[in-house]
C-alpha cells in the first residue's frame, strides 16, 4: 500500500529540490580534489605579493596584511575565472541539457563531440601546465562522484531524467573511457557542467555555485596557509562573497564560448567572448612548482 503524506504537508517544489541539490553540491567533504588547489594563491603569498610572507610573522599587522592580500587575489581570481570559465559551464550545459530533452540530432556521439569542441577550447585557453592540470584532475573527480556518489542506488525511484528515458551514467562512463584514451582532457567547467546537468540543476544556478564554490575554495586555501582566520574567512563569505559572486554573474551573463551559433546566435564579438583578465594571476600560478616547499598541487 502505497503511503501518502498528510494533506498538511506539501509535496517538495522543484525550487526545493534545486535547493537541495545546492546543499549537496556545496558540501565541502564531497570528493572532488579542489582540497588540494589553491589556484596560484600559494604562489601569490610565497612571492610577496600578498603584504606578508607566509611565516613571516605574527600579530595583528601581520594578520591584516594577509586578510587584505586574500581579498585582493579573491577579488581578481574571481573576475578572471567567471570570465574564462563560465561560458564553458554554460555552453556545455546546453548541450548535456539539449542531449537529455532527446533534440533532433543531438546523440551520444553528437554531445560528447560539441563538449570535445568546448574541453579543447578550454585547454587552449589555459596558458599553463599548473592550472591544467589542477582544472582536469578536479574535471575527472567530477564524473567520478557523479558516477559513485549520485547515480540512482537500488531501490531508489527514478530521477527526472531517468524518466524519461535518458540514461546518464552510460553518458558519464563514455566520457571518462574517452579521458582515459586522451580523446578528451575533462577540464572543470566543462565536467562540472556535465555534472550538474545530469543532476537537473538549472544552468545559471550552475555558473553561480561554480563561481561561488571557486571563492570558497580560495578561502579556505587561505586559512591552510594560515594567511586568514578561520573565523575571518566566514566573514569574508557572508559579506564578500555573495556580493562579489552576484556582480560577476551579471557582468558575464552575455558570455559564450563562441563554438555553437545554434546556442548563442552570436558573431565573432571578442566582448562576448571568455578571456583571461589578470595576466599576474596566470603567471604566479604558472610559477607555483618552482617553490621550495608547498602545500597545495597548484
């Protein structure tokens, strides 16, 4: 006999299960390598550039400078990485999304070669083997966790895109076998996409919580490198962050990768276009394996 909730209690909404999609995603225990990154804010601190060196003292002098220098590198790691990466989120969730709603055309082969287009773009563009190779060591992680951590267990009822008919494991398991055979890198925007279509999410939730996700992440490098309290950090994410996050988001909104006219019904417009916009971040990041000592992979 099949039980019903009582008429007092209503059934979740698809905001609800977007939102607790959005808890799950952003639980930082998941498996997903970002632990390991800093994205060249080690470098920043380890090159001066941060008003302190790391170790260089204590006191609250010291503690000031390092806080000011995370909010620097937040604020320009931030801008650059919504600019260069959230239209590869973006595009490439289109096409997982148009490859689920079954769109004339649009097979196995067809999505996994446009997101092949968007995983070479994406390589091209990032100027060091550092920031490849962190970005594509997450990507995997990625379709790993997807693979053992969100597929549907045994007994459990079908999600929205199981029924109808859109079997998204295979879809992630044919994207890590071509991984693996160097048919494709599997960089982060483009995996997280994947990840995060398959799941149902909606693609400007997408961007936002990469975005968002991408801050913590440095955040919580910082306070590894004990360039930042912890409790300092939490402010940072309450009355930073979310503000910061926001004005990216409406600032790359337009953005697209450029590769498919069918999806942004562009011209060859370079203002609509992803790019780097903090060269020094590049170089300190490309620079990160020449330090004596580390913490982090990049």
């Amino acid at each position: 006999m099949e039980l019903t909730p009582p008429p007092n209690i209503a059934k979740p909404s698809l905001d609800d299960s977007e939102a607790y999609l959005l808890l799950l995603l952003a639980d930082g225990n998941l498996p997903t390598g970002a632990f390991v990154a800093s994205a060249g804010l080690e470098s920043f601190f380890k090159h001066g550039f941060g008003g302190v060196g790391l170790g260089g003292g204590a006191g609250g002098v010291a503690v000031k400078q390092g806080a000011d220098g995370t909010v620097e590198f937040l604020r320009n790691s931030v801008a650059s990485y919504a600019r260069s990466a959230s239209p590869f989120v973006r595009d490439a969730h289109a096409v997982v999304a148009a490859y689920i709603r079954g769109e004339e055309g649009l097979g196995l082969e067809e999505a996994l070669a446009k997101l092949g287009e968007l995983d070479a773009l994406y390589e091209a563009m990032t100027l060091n083997h550092v920031a490849r190779r962190a970005s594509t060591t997450q990507g995997i992680a990625l379709l790993t966790l997807y693979s053992k951590g969100f597929t549907k267990p045994p007994g459990a009822p079908n999600g929205p895109n199981e029924e109808e008919g859109v079997d998204m494991e295979d879809f992630v398991v044919e994207m890590k076998l071509r991984i693996r055979r160097g048919k494709l890198s599997g960089h982060l925007p483009i995996c997280w996409a994947v990840l995060t279509a398959a799941l149902g999410l909606q693609a400007e939730r997408s961007v936002w919580l990469h975005l968002f996700l991408h801050a913590r992440a440095l955040l919580s490098a910082s306070v590894r490198l004990n360039t930042l309290g912890p409790y300092a950090a939490q402010q940072l994410l309450l009355h930073r962050v979310r503000p910061l996050v926001d004005e990216e988001m409406k600032r790359c909104a337009p953005l697209h990768a450029g590769l498919d006219d069918a999806i942004d019904g562009l011209e060859d417009d370079e203002d609509v276009r992803p790019a780097n916009t903090w060269p020094l971040g590049e170089i300190l990041a490309a620079r990160h394996d020449l330090q004596h000592s580390r913490i982090f992979n990049s």
